[in-house]
C-alpha cells in the first residue's frame, strides 16, 4: 500500500516520526546564538504550511526541511515571491 503524501503538512503532523526525531535532535545542538525564539519559530513554521511549495514537511524550492530551516536565525525563505522571512 503506498502513502499518500500530506500537502502542507509539517513533519510533526506526518508519518515522518523517525525523521522527525531526528531533526528535534539536531535543533538541540544548535547554538543558541544562531537559533530563533521559539516564538519566531512557530510564525515562520506557521507561514510554510500555507506556503504551495510545502509537501510533507519539506520545501519543494531548496528540498530542506523546514523544521529545520526555520530554526536558524540567518535562514530566509527561498520562496522570493512571497518570503515573509
């Protein structure tokens, strides 16, 4: 049985958990220096699951996660036409 993909969906709300874990362990070691708060986080997490470009948890412009992307301080958006961040 194939799965079906989850368009606009972030990790957390996919069948990506091992993926998932994975990254929440990587934003751990993050310097704090380089990390957002965990308020500009959520917006930004917020302005990807309403982004075209999303389709289950990864960025379709630069194949990130963006769980992951989202969390450093000099990422930007790779959508230029509607980069919000």
């Amino acid at each position: 049985m194939s799965m079906k993909q989850c368009k606009r969906c972030l990790l957390l709300e996919s069948a990506e958990a091992d993926t998932l874990k994975d990254i929440r362990e990587r934003l751990q070691k993050i310097p704090l220096n380089e990390k957002v708060d965990d308020a500009l986080y959520q917006q930004r997490l917020a302005f990807c699951k309403e982004c075209e470009h999303l389709l289950s948890g990864v960025c379709q412009k630069c194949g990130c996660y963006v769980e992951f992307r989202a969390a450093f301080a000099k990422q930007k958006c790779p959508n230029v036409k509607k980069r919000l961040w």
